[in-house]
C-alpha cells in the first residue's frame, strides 16, 4: 500500500466519524424541543430523528457540491484539478483534508463536552480552512467564487451563517406570536396537547431537512478526496456508495443522542411549551430545507437556536436565558477559528513527518483526544434518564440535592 492509498483510506474513514459526530452533536436541532416538552420521549424521538436524517440525506446534493468546489481551489484555470495538488495520487491535498477533519471532529467534540451546540458545519470548514491556508497560503482558499458574484466561503458558508438564525428567529418569534393570539381562549390543556402532536410532525421535518443538509457535508469531502486521488472526476456529482455511507454514518450518530446539547437547546435557552416549540421547529425547517436548495451549507445548529430564542421572545411572559445564549454565541464565533487552528497544528504535524508517519499521527492524535474527551465527560454523565431534569444546576447535583433532602 502506498502512502497516498493510506491516507485516502484515512481520510474516508475519519470522514465518516466526522460525520458520525456531526450526527449526535446536531440531534439537538430536531429533537431537543420536543423531548423538553415531552412531545416525545427521549429514545423514541433520537431514533425518529436517525431515520430521518437517513432518508433526507438522499434528497439534495446541492450542499455536497459546495463543499467538493468552493471551499480549496482544487481546479486550475482550464477547470480541470489543479496538477500541483492531486500530484502523487493527490497527496497534497489528502493531506489538507485530514488535517482539516480531525480539526473539526476535536471541536465537535469539545463543545458536545461543553454542551454547547455549536456548528458541525463551520468546525468542519474551519478546520479545512485553516490546513488549506498553512498548506497554501490564503490564496488557495475560494473566497469569493469567480468574483462575479457572491459565492466560494464568503456567499455560501460566511454569509448565511450570519443572515440564518436572524431569519429563523424573526420567523418563529412571529410564529409563536400568532399561535397565542389565535388560541386565546382556548383552555392550555387542549392547546398542550393539540401542539405536542403538532411538534411530532414539525420535529420530524426539521430532521428531513437536517438530513439534506448536513449529510451533505460530509459526502462533499470524500467526494473532494476522491478527486483528488484520481478516483473520480465529475466535480458535479457523488458517487453513490459516497452517499450511502454518509447517510448510515450521521444516522447512527444521530441515534446515539447528544444528551448533553439536547439538554441545553431544550431546557437551557427558554422553559418551552408545545407551542413554542412547534413554531421554533416549523421556522427551522423551512430555513433549512430553503438553504439545502440554494446550496447553502450553513449552520443548522445555528437556525435552531435562532428559532428556539425567537419562541421565546414571541410568547408574552416566557423567560429566555440570555446568559446561555451569550455562551452560545461565544462558542459560534470561536468555531471557525478555533477548528481552524486546529486543522493547521494537524497539517504542519502531518508534513513535518511526511510519507507513512504523517497521516498515521494525525489520526493518533485524534484518538488520544477522543478518548480523553470521552473520559471527562463520564464524570458527569447526562443521557435519556436525566437529560429533561430542571436547569438550576446539572443534573447529577440535582440528584445529590434530593437524596440529601430525603
């Protein structure tokens, strides 16, 4: 096996647990409010959400292709791949993508230990970003497209990232607005239930849309590897068994339940009702499945969290947590940077060491880092069992609280 065959093998698979990440950090985006308001319980709603998020990675391709071309200037200027980078099977540049992946995957990581719910989309290009600019210069990153429009990072990743939850939040703040104006009168126990029916459908939607969107991601960057190895060469299209895998890999990780972002997004932001709930989850999925469509890989963590404020801010007397939603914009705009460091530390280590050795301790690193990660948050577990307990203190000290009282 050469060394180019190794790390596309590498690069495929930590792509996939890339992707595997991305699935039980954003569960949150569909599930979180449904199972706060106890529209579903925890375990029904997560495997809802991974068959989902199966199906819908099957409906679009349109993020996929923005990522295999509008992220690294991987075509020359006749468009065909640019010789330099998928020299020698695309070493290169199989070395940019793996750096960039393991720079996302440790943020993900880092934030779910935080409970955060923070973007998977910016961590995985920020972490491409930054090993495409060590290895490159800022010029090998495709900033503004052609420059005849706004397209490349800043039109279709920058851009929406900022316009996204602005407009999903205005949209279920009006929402939730209309909701309680139209039902004034009603007695809360019909509108309770008659909403948590509501929000089955809604949160389902949001995990269609989740699914066309985010599985894209991923299916983009091993298509981009294959390019770049000389295994395919239709930069307008994925190859089928690209999109198989990615769809399997989200959804697990999308079953596996991010207990600790679910907890946050569902209980931390705002006390939700159904129907707050079910206009955050309607907004959200309309902003999404509208971006998937234009190719927009924005943030679907983002939107969701734009949504669930904007419910909040339109129900007269409900309480939203400012000081959570700061932390939460905090990690958003370390994302990009923070991953992007990361994904250059990795690109400088795998070039130091070149050939066999590079690639190989880029993925021990990554390792190393997951499973101390992994560790740390046994420390203080949440999962199905506690992730709907009140939000005044974590869950395991609420727990002590009681037992002391008894």
């Amino acid at each position: 096996m050469t060394a180019a065959t190794l790390i596309l093998v590498l690069v495929i698979v930590t792509a996939l647990a890339f992707d595997f990440t991305n699935g039980f950090h954003d569960t949150a985006n569909a599930m979180a409010t449904s199972i706060a308001t106890g529209a579903l319980r925890p375990k029904i709603a997560v495997a809802l959400s991974a068959v989902l998020n199966l199906l819908g990675a099957f409906l679009s391709v349109e993020v996929a292709l923005t990522v295999t071309n509008s992220v690294i200037k991987v075509q020359g200027k006749d468009g065909a791949p640019d010789p330099d980078l998928v020299a020698d099977q695309g070493y290169a540049l199989l070395l940019i993508i793996l750096g960039g992946l393991v720079g996302g995957i440790v943020w993900n990581l880092v934030t779910w230990l935080l409970g955060l719910p923070s973007s998977s989309s910016h961590a995985l290009f920020g972490g491409l970003i930054g090993s495409a600019v060590a290895a490159l210069g800022f010029s090998g990153i495709n900033w503004n497209g052609d420059g005849s429009k706004l397209d490349g990072v800043i039109g279709k990743v920058i851009l929406p990232a900022v316009a996204s939850p602005i407009i999903a939040g205005v949209v279920a703040g009006v929402g939730t607005w209309l909701i309680y104006r139209v039902t004034v009168g009603v007695a809360e126990r019909f509108t309770e239930t008659g909403f948590r029916w509501g929000q089955v459908g809604s949160a389902s939607l949001v995990s269609l849309a989740h699914g066309t969107n985010d599985a894209q991601k991923t299916m983009g960057v091993i298509t981009l590897a294959l390019i770049a190895s000389g295994h395919w060469s239709d930069t307008g299209a994925v190859p089928f068994w690209v999109k198989v895998s990615c769809a399997l890999a989200i959804s697990l990780g999308t079953y596996l339940g991010g207990w600790r972002i679910i907890r946050t997004l569902g209980k931390g932001l705002v006390e939700i009702r159904s129907p707050q709930g079910m206009a955050a989850e309607s907004a959200s999925a309309a902003v999404i499945l509208a971006s998937s469509h234009l190719g927009f890989a924005l943030s679907t963590t983002q939107v969701t969290t734009g949504s669930v404020v904007g419910s909040g801010v339109g129900k007269s007397g409900a309480e939203v947590r400012w000081g959570v939603a700061g932390r939460m914009v905090v990690a958003w705009l370390l994302t990009l940077p923070a991953a992007a460091v990361m994904g250059a530390a990795m690109w400088w280590l795998g070039d130091l060491l070149g050939g066999y050795a590079g690639p190989i301790a880029m993925v021990v690193v990554l390792v190393a880092l997951t499973g101390f990660i992994y560790l740390r948050s046994r420390l203080q577990p949440i999962s199905a069992d506690n992730v709907n307990d009140d939000w005044d203190g974590t869950p395991s000290a609420a727990r002590r609280r009681t037992e002391v009282s008894a």
